[in-house]
C-alpha cells in the first residue's frame, strides 16, 4: 500500500475533496485486482483479472469513473478457478465500455488502479524501450557521455591459428546488466527493431542523436539504434569466414563495476582487454564448462537477416552503408549454408550459457530478407527448405525448456515468407503459426490466459508469443487467438498475480530495483528495460548466488510455483534485458488488438 500512497502524491491528487476523486487502489481483503496499466484502446478487448488470495466467491464487478459513479456493471465475473498464488481467479470483462476515460475496477471490495481507455494508450511506448538500449551502448556511452571498453575489445581466443591478435569489436550494446555481449542477440535486436520501423514506423520519433546523445538528427531514433546494432555487427563479421560469436565471458560477473570501470580481468589485468570469441563449429569454452556448438547455421542466419534488413532500410539513406551490408548478408548467410548446426554462446567460470538448439529457423530468416533484397529466387526455395525444418517454435506447448534453446522465441522467417510468397507459401507458413498459438493456448486455460512454460526470461516468450499472434491475425484475418494474444500483452504491463509492469518506467508499479549496476551505483531511474520476468519457483530456488537484499514486498504473491521479485539481488526475475527489450518493441509499435492499422 506505501506504493499505492507514493503514486497518489506524485500524482498531485492527494488533496482532492473528499468523495470526489478517484477510488484508491486497494487489495482487502486478500483479493487484488490486476489490469493493464498502460490502458485499452476503446475498440479492444478489455478484461482485468481479480486474484483471491483465499478461496472465496466473488460473483460480480463494476467499473466507476474517476468520480466514483458506476459506468459499466455490476457484470458477472468469469470464475477461472486458481492460478500460481491466487486459490481463485476470476476474468472481469469489460470489454463493452468503450468510451475513453480513466476509470477503476471494483469487485470482492478490492480496486484496481486506474484503468486507462484511450486510443492513444500506447502512445510513445515503443519509443521509451530504445531509452534502455541507449543505456546499454557500448563504445561511446550516452549516459556517461564516456568510452565504455572502447580501446579494450578484443583479443581473439579459442581460434585455431589466430588466438591472441586484437580485432576492433568495440561497439553494440551489453547483453544485460553485465557488459558481455553476444552476436547471437544482437542480430535478434536489431531484426526486431529494423522490422518495427518497417511495419509500424508511426510510433517512433526523431529526438537523439546517432551517439545517443539528445538532439534530433532527421533520422528516426529507432533506426540510429539499428544502426548501432548493425555497425557492430559489421565489426563482428570481419572476414568472410571470420564469424564472431561473443565478446567477453561471464569472468565479467565477478564484480559489480559500472561500465565505465569495469574491473573484469581476463588474464590481461584487471580493467584490461576483453576476449572475442569466433564462432568456431565446436564445443566452447576455455574452462571448465563447454556449450555444444555444432555448427555456424544459427548464428550466421541471424547477421545475413539484420544486414539484408538493414540494407533495405539505409538504401535511401546512405547507399554505401547499405551496399555494404548486402555484401556482408550475402557472404555471411553462405558461410552458414555451409556450416549447419548452432553456435551457441561460450561459458566461462560459470555453467550458464545460451544453448540454442535451432538454426534453421536463423537460415529461413536469412534466406528470406535475401530474396526480399535480391528477387534471386533460390533464395527464397531455400527460405521454404528451411521453414520445413523449423515449422513450430519448439516450446510452444511444452512446460520448459533451456535457456534460449528455442531462440528466438518466434520464428519471424515465416512472416517475412507470408509476405513475399504465393498462396501455397502464405497457407503453409501461416499454418505452422497456427500450430504454435495452438499448442500454447491449450495450455492457457487459467485465469489469466497464459500458456508459456515459466522458464528463465519468461517475459521474452510472451513478447514473441504476441509478436506471433499478431502476425498471425495479420497474415489471416483470424481472429482467433485474440484473447490470448491481448492477455500476453496485459500479463506484461500489469495484468499478472504481482500487479508488475515489467518495462521500467510504463505503468503505475513497475520495477524499482532491477538487477542492474548503472540503476544501483547512480541511482538512476532506468527507463524502457524489459525484465526477465517470472520463474518457476524450482528454478529461482536451484540457481547460483541469488540473494534477495530487502524484504519481498510481492511476498504474499510468491506463494505459488511461480515467483517474481522486484529486488536488486534477483537476477533470475528482476533483470532488464537489451533482447527482451528489443523483442517486445515490434509489438508495441503494433500497436496491440484493437489498433485498427493493421486490419
Ligand atoms: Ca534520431
Ligand atoms: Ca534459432
């Protein structure tokens, strides 16, 4: 409740005449109600979810207006049985108020927070997540306004020949709130966020710089941060069979430095050179632990797609920056042809890593935004071979999954199929969508319509799983999996047993101790970072050095198998993540259900 009084001061409402401002937001008793915080569109489907703490029936609810006058119900609640901590749930549909307005939901005498219908709700949304990305440059650093690892990367390691030379990677973005950084997420990143500016370039606006820093340069800032992505990706691809995998390794973690003065010491002292790895088709690591890369496939699929992506943006825009990368998409997406199977990322002292079990997806992609590119047709019968061997993201309908095995979480190859295809292309691939958003549905009977296995990064699944709804609906005009598609979407901002937007600063209670060392040491409010999100509880409890630092203000909600803490000591639940966060801006841009410029 301290949070629901801070809220209200900062909202300047506190002083309001008695009886006439709005309800405050309350959870008595053991019941709280959950939306999504940033709002509905008017023409959306529109359901809260009532959590009780206790068994207990609640048979109806209401919606009141910011004066406390019922404007919709009292309706009959959807009783949905019991969901991780709440013993009942119940769906609160109320879809048919449709006129904008600031309202607050009533029902087993909690209330919700303020309930936002508006059509422009997610109004600068996507906008806000490239703040984090910004956050998370390396090389030059906006928020510093300072070199990060700038003379430092890297020297090349685990090469059969070359180990020890130095190669200029500096460049890109932190993978998370530690400084190493992965080819493999990059390329994801900025495919997502050049996919966003293509689709849905309305939302993003001009306000920074190329650096990052403030300032509008005619370009929109969503394209100035691809091209940071792609810039780096050009110095990760050095040589055309010179693939880079990763720069540095989790030797990282031993401190908890700012970027700035990052203390890691890879063997060249403390603050010194970091390592940069190849992709090398084998078993990585240089310790004790390996992955069990076994080829070039789903790392090289990923740079062809971004640097053919990329080429398209930046032809009317700088044509020597865009023939460039469609040289490199062609050389890079060969080398994959050529090397089939995964590369996955190296661990170092620790036993973590990002263990990719697919690429034939990454090729598909690849193959695909070549042919997009060229109009050379044999890339895009490869783009069909691929797709076959990669119809259903593996984790749709299964309970886990390790971490990043299936990655990325949606297979955007198809859609980029759909729209460059025939009829019998668009059937097939649009039918391997379907599958998926199937098999998860089937297990998204509970309350809050959620059917993602509770693995590490759980956040990301859901970013993917309505980035592939909504490219579903798109490609077919079935509506089907709509709810699940809006409640992916509403479970993110709010709509989950915590009452957590998991992007820092949208929304009203949203994460204000992520796992982050700039947020910490410069106590600084991040903005745009999307957190890993939920775990199950057997897998908070088994991994390695986690701590929680302060008392669990979620704790009443961390009764079920799942778990989040918004504490600085989590970095299972509480850790924003630069491709999480670029995932979840193609949907954002969308626009979410309901939007009308899609249809
Ligand atoms: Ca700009
Ligand atoms: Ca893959």
């Amino acid at each position: 409740m301290a949070r629901a009084g801070l809220l209200l001061v900062a909202l300047g409402v506190s002083c309001a005449p008695p009886g006439r401002g709005p309800p405050v937001p309350q959870e008595s008793p053991g019941v709280a109600i959950r939306i999504n915080q940033l709002g509905y569109r008017p023409d959306a489907p529109k359901v809260g979810v009532a959590c009780a703490l206790e068994p207990r029936v609640i048979a109806t609810f209401r919606v009141v207006d910011e004066r406390n006058r019922t404007v919709f119900g009292p309706r009959a609640v959807d009783a949905a049985g019991p969901f991780g901590p709440c013993a009942a749930t119940y769906r609160l549909d109320f879809s048919a108020l449709r006129r904008p307005g600031v309202y607050s939901i009533m029902a087993g005498g909690a209330i919700s927070l303020p309930v936002r219908i508006s059509d422009d709700v997610y109004r600068g949304a996507a906008d806000s997540l490239l703040a984090y990305l910004r956050e998370q440059r390396s090389g030059y650093n906006p928020v510093f306004r300072d070199s990060v690892h700038q003379r430092s990367d890297g020297v090349l390691v685990d090469h059969p020949t070359r180990s020890g030379e130095f190669i200029p990677v500096s460049g890109g973005w932190a993978d998370a709130s530690d400084y190493l950084q992965y080819g493999a997420t990059t390329a994801h990143a900025t495919t997502m966020l050049l996919l966003a500016h293509r689709d849905h370039p309305e939302p993003f606006s001009d306000r920074f710089q190329a650096n990052g820093l403030p300032g509008a340069n005619g370009i929109p800032d969503v394209l100035d941060e691809a091209r940071w992505g792609l810039a780096w990706l050009l110095k990760m691809y050095p040589e055309d069979d010179l693939l880079l995998n990763q720069l540095g390794d989790d030797r990282d973690h031993t401190f908890w430095d700012l970027p700035v003065n990052d203390s890691a010491d890879y063997g060249w002292g403390r603050g010194g050179r970091r390592p940069v790895y190849p992709c090398t088709g084998n078993p990585q690591g240089l310790f004790e632990n390996k992955n069990r890369s076994t080829g070039l496939a789903s790392t090289a699929g990923k740079y062809a797609a971004a640097f053919a992506l990329g080429a398209a943006a930046f032809t009317g825009r700088d044509s020597a920056f865009a023939r460039r990368l469609a040289g490199r998409a062609r050389a890079v997406y060969a080398l994959g042809a050529a090397h089939p199977g995964v590369c996955q990322t190296a661990p170092a002292r620790s036993p973590y890593f990002y263990e990719e079990d697919d690429w034939a997806d990454d090729m598909e992609l690849g193959a695909v935004e070549l042919y997009a590119l060229t109009g050379e047709r044999t890339y895009f019968d490869a783009a069909l071979q691929y797709a076959a061997l990669a119809p259903v993201s593996p984790w749709m309908g299964q309970d886990t999954a390790r971490h990043y095995q299936w990655y990325p979480w949606h297979n955007n190859g198809h859609y980029e199929v759909w729209r460059a295809g025939p009829d019998s292309a668009r059937r097939l691939v649009a039918g391997y969508y379907r599958r998926g958003l199937e098999a998860v549905a089937r297990r998204a009977r509970n309350g809050f319509r959620i059917g993602i296995p509770f693995i590490w990064c759980s956040n990301n699944l859901l970013a993917s799983f309505a980035t592939q709804a909504t490219f579903y609906r798109r490609m077919t005009g079935d509506s089907t999996f709509v709810e699940y598609e809006t409640a992916a979407l509403d479970w993110l901002f709010g709509t989950n047993p915590w009452g957590v937007s998991m992007v820092i600063g949208l929304g009203d209670a949203y994460p204000r101790t992520p796992h982050s060392v700039v947020a910490e040491r410069l106590h600084l409010q991040l903005t745009g970072g999307l957190v890993d999100g939920p775990v199950y509880r057997s897998i908070y409890e088994h991994l390695r050095g986690i701590r929680l630092l302060e008392a669990d203000e979620y704790a009443a909600f961390n009764t079920g198998f799942i778990v989040y803490h918004d504490d600085v000591g989590d970095y299972s639940t509480n850790e924003p993540i630069m491709d999480g966060t670029a995932n979840l801006a193609y949907v954002l841009a969308a626009g979410a259900p309901g939007a009308g410029r899609e249809e």
